[in-house]
C-alpha cells in the first residue's frame, strides 16, 4: 500500500469517527469544540512531526516530553525571572532544541549507542533537570504578568483559527517539501530502508541521523513555547509526561514504520488529528480520563500490527502484479 493510499484511508477514518462522535454529541460541532481540537491538534502534532522524522530513519525519540518540561520552565524563567526580550527567548528555545537533538546524533552515529538507550537516558536527565531548575515547585508567570506578542503569536487566533494549529500547517508544509521534495529527503528514507547500503552509495549517513534528531530537538522546542503560553504554569514533575506516546501513535497511525524508510508528512498530521477526534470522543462521551493512556496504547497496538501484516502481504501483492 502507497503512502499516498494511506492517508486517503486514514483520512476516511476520520471523517468515520467524526461522524460518529457527532451523532453521539452535536457538540462536537460546535465552534468552540472545533477550535479547541484545532487547537490541540497544532500543540501535539508539531513535535509528532519531528518524531516521524527520526523514525524514518529507523530511530526513536523518547525524551520528546522531558524536553518540553525543561525547555518550558527555562522559557518561562527568561521571559517572567531575567526580563530577555521576548524575541530573543523565541529564538534561543529552538537554539537549544537543536543542541538536545544534535547531542543525541552524535551519542548515536560516533558512540554506536541504540537510540532507544539514548533518548530514554535524556528522558530521566531532562525530567529530573527540570525539577532541579524549579526545586520541583511549579514554574509560571507572575501576577500581572503579561507578554501580548507571544501569547498572540502562541495562542492567538486569527478568524477563529488557533495559531497553533496554522503553525502545524506552516511546519507541515516546509516538512513536506523537505521530505518529499529534496535530496535530504530521498537520504532520510534510504538510510531508513537500509543505513549499510545508503552508507556504500556515497550518503553520509551520520550526517543525515544527527540532521534528523536536530530537525526533531528544534520542532520539539517550537511545541514547548507553544504549551508553555498555552498552559501558562508547569509543573516539572509532570508536564509533557507521555507525549512521547501520542508522537510515536500519531507516526505509526500515520504509515511510518517504526522499522524505518517509510511514512508521508501528510499522514503524521492526520495521525495528530485522529488521536485529538479520539481523545475528544473519550471526553463527550464522559469516559474516564484515567483511560487515556490505555486508549493511545491500544492505537499503537493496532497501528503496529497493521503495518507489520502488510510487511507480510507486499511481497506477495507484488509479485502478484508481475504475473502477466
């Protein structure tokens, strides 16, 4: 099954569900309801972005929600405690997502250390040193405290449309154009499909996984400044624990294979927006929230065994094909 055939069934599946949930809750149409989903769906579906983009690689990136806990409080502790003009707090986060993302490159291309092993170390590291930069008491702004340009800018709207869910578009778009559209894109994949063989036919496969980890450390930081005005307090101990999981379902919905060498742009972000329509099915039809986590497992679960039963099935649909 293409990629392109992929998205066209997922995105039949979400208009399944939406219709469903409708006809549970025609609140769920509600304006207010859409733009909160809108809204959602930009604030987690930017960092899904950038897991895919490790995934296909063949990668993983399981401090995704320790970075946004870290690089939260430490925004929030630029713009509210030093005074930085808020400018260059917008431009330092990123700086610092890429040098996360860079480091666990170089951990995994020169140290030959299992990405899993590397970025669920940095998962500990971030969370704890999140906690020790607020003595585990919660960050935010003070009273009085206002910052109008990037709360604008972060969770403005413009003709009902939360900017974060037009950030996502943004990103998605540009990400589009470098994932399927240029030369760092065709490398991506095929160091995906096979590193040893994209290693002989010339492509500097280090090169191209510390690229991708930057590409996620950045997108990941991009998320945190979005939640951080969205939330306008953290908590070290517990913000962004888990979003790991709804990037890594919101890939695997999408048709990136956690093996590496395949998944579209388009399909990530409709994997973002299939998870937020289940999540607000979970909340109108008054569904515990403690079964949130089992819900995204179970996504996860079916996405995984889907895509290993066509692994199955390819060879034999091709060779199906060539028989005249």
């Amino acid at each position: 099954m293409t990629s392109h055939k992929k998205d066209i069934g997922l995105l039949i599946l979400i208009m399944l569900v939406g219709t469903v949930v409708a006809l549970i809750n025609p609140l769920f149409l509600s304006p207010i309801n859409l733009a909160n989903t809108a809204n959602l769906i930009g604030l987690f579906g930017i960092f899904a972005i950038g897991q895919a983009i490790v995934i296909i690689t063949g990668g993983i990136d399981l401090s995704v929600g320790s970075v946004i806990a870290l690089l939260g409080v430490v925004m929030v502790d630029l713009l509210a405690g030093v005074g930085m003009p808020w400018p260059l707090v917008l431009l330092l986060i990123p700086v610092f997502g890429a040098v996360i993302g860079g480091l666990h490159g170089l951990l995994i291309v020169k140290l030959k250390i299992q990405p899993f092993i590397v970025t669920l170390c940095g998962l500990l590291i971030y969370r704890g040193a999140a906690r020790f930069f607020t003595a585990d008491a919660t960050a935010g702004f003070g009273f009085g405290q206002s910052f109008p340009a990037v709360e604008w800018l972060t969770v403005g709207r413009s003709f009902g449309v939360p900017h974060s869910f037009v950030a996502l578009l943004l990103i998605g778009a540009v990400m589009w154009l470098v994932l399927h559209r240029t030369v760092f894109g065709r490398y991506l994949f095929a160091v995906g499909k096979n590193e040893e063989a994209a290693r002989y036919s010339g492509i500097n496969t280090g090169a191209v996984v510390i690229s991708a980890y930057v590409l996620c450390g950045i997108l990941t930081a991009i998320s945190a400044i979005f939640f951080a005005m969205y939330t306008r307090s953290i908590s070290p101990s517990s913000h962004g624990s888990f979003y790991e999981l709804y990037a890594i379902a919101a890939a695997v919905l999408g048709g990136f294979s956690l093996r590496g060498g395949e998944g579209s742009m388009i399909g990530v972000i409709l994997g973002a927006v299939l998870l937020q329509v289940l999540q607000n099915l979970v909340n109108l039809l008054g569904i515990p929230s403690s079964l949130n986590f089992a819900v995204m497992g179970a996504v996860i679960l079916f996405g995984v065994l889907v895509d290993s039963q066509l692994a199955r099935f390819r060879p034999m649909m091709a060779s199906f094909r060539k028989v005249p």
